[in-house]
C-alpha cells in the first residue's frame, strides 16, 4: 500500500460484490474513503463495508439508490457530496438479459439502458463540475469488451455498452482543459474487461468442467476459446488495480480510453 489515494473519496456503484467490490478494495488498499453502493441483503452489505474497512479504507460508508429511478440518483449523489463527495466515481453497477432482437421486451430494453447507460450519465453530470471545479477527478466507467465489439442475442446489453464508451469520449472531451498537472486534471475513462471471474459465471464453467471430465482448467479453456484467445479469464481485483492506476496522479493524460482487458478478444 502506497497510500497515494489518501484524502481522496471514490464512490463505486455495484459494489456489494464481484468486480465492484474488488475496486472498492484496491481503492482502500491506497487509502482512499469509499462509498460503497449497490442492491443485497444487510448482512451482504455489512460484509463488504467489513471487507473493504479491513482493506485500508480511510472510511467506508454504504449509499442506497435505485439506478432506475433519477430522483434516487440525485438523493444518492447528494448525500455523497454531503459526505465530501467523489473525487473519483466508479460506474461498475450493470445487469445483463440474453434474448434475441425477436425476443428482446422493451422492458428488458429499458432496463439495461436504465442501469448501464443512463444511471452512468446522471452520476456523472452530478459528479464532473465538482470534479472540475477542484481541477481534480477520476471517472472510471466498467463497460464491456462488448462496448467495443457485438454478440449474437445482446442487443440492449451491446447497445448500453457502446453508448457509454462514446458518452465517456465525450465527457473525457469537455473535461480534458479543467485542472493541471500539479492538480491531477480530470480524466473519463472506459474499462473494458472480457471474461472475469466472478460468481455469475461460475455454473457455465462448471457446465464446461463436466464436459471435461470435471477438469476447472480445461472448461475454463473450453468456455474461452469461442472469444478470448487467452483461454484465461482475469481476477477482479485485475480490474481493481487498473482503476487505481487511472485514478493515480501519473495518468492526469490517460482520458477518453477504452482500454480492453479481455486476452485478445477485441484484437481479432
């Protein structure tokens, strides 16, 4: 631990658990104050407070706001800037509905648009003049390999995703001239992971495992092999480092990126 996020605050939404809270981790791994934000159980939510505390974090308070719901994300923008509010918000909150064009509802539709792209929108136009006005902010926005390439039966998923790497350009854009380096800047950047370990997808790579002879490795393999040339997914805390990385003082230049962490998928 390095310590060089202390007296910073990130907010990052979906991070009860999965991706989103292996960031909040890393993130109080280098002293940063986190707002922990997401949907579960209480006791889903004080692990992680306990998790991401135990991590280094200079203070870990949880947030409550529906996605769906503007108003909400207002209250929840509020009571975070009243809590000092973000120096660095982490969009990573996203759900996903496989189902052809044929097949798509308009409330699976209005849903992922909801959670990925829109909620991502309104947290950031709560977020970014404060950001500008301290010549200091990070935005860091978990799209998808699918923000940058399309899949059979995702269209609202691919759509959402798309819109948000283009939105984050253009926000990275009217950003791109507020601070300095002595400040840090403010910078809008898209990670966009490919297959990553997490508990959602582990019933596919145990379907694969058993098609293997109950080989983990060799499902993993076979379940990759259709996209990520790798034929290895990465961890969460992966992506967690790079959002420190971007979130650094070194990367006040790094702005309107895309960058990809999905083992050559995208390179195809």
């Amino acid at each position: 631990m390095s310590g060089q996020l202390t007296g910073r605050t990130a907010l990052v939404t979906g991070s009860i658990s999965g991706i989103g809270l292996a960031i909040a981790r890393k993130l109080a791994e280098e002293g940063a104050r986190v707002a922990l934000h997401g949907l579960g159980s209480q006791a889903d939510i004080d692990a992680a407070v306990a998790v991401v505390s135990a991590a280094g974090a200079a203070d870990v308070r949880f947030f409550d706001g529906d996605l769906t719901d503007v108003a909400a994300i207002d209250r929840l923008m509020e009571a975070v800037a009243a809590w000092g509010g973000a120096d660095i918000l982490v969009n990573n909150a996203g759900i996903q509905k496989t189902a052809s064009l044929e097949e798509a509802t308009p409330e699976i539709w209005n849903a992922i648009i909801a959670v990925n792209l829109s909620a991502a929108f309104h947290t950031m136009r709560r977020a970014l003049p404060a950001m500008a006005a301290k010549g200091f902010g990070r935005v860091v926005n978990i799209a998808s390999v699918h923000g940058l390439v399309a899949s059979v039966n995702k269209a609202p998923y691919v759509a959402s995703k798309f819109g948000l790497v283009g939105m984050s350009r253009v926000a990275a854009l009217e950003y791109a001239g507020k601070g300095s380096r002595a400040s840090g800047g403010v910078t809008v950047n898209c990670i966009c992971p490919g297959w990553t370990e997490t508990p959602l997808i582990e019933p596919q790579v145990l379907a694969r495992a058993a098609e293997c002879g109950g080989d983990r490795d060799a499902g993993v393999a076979s379940l990759l092999s259709e996209k990520q040339p790798s034929r290895r997914m990465s961890d969460p805390a992966e992506i967690g480092q790079l959002v420190v990385w971007l979130s650094s003082p070194i990367a006040h230049n790094i702005t309107g990126a895309a960058i990809p962490v999905d083992g050559g998928w995208t390179s195809q």
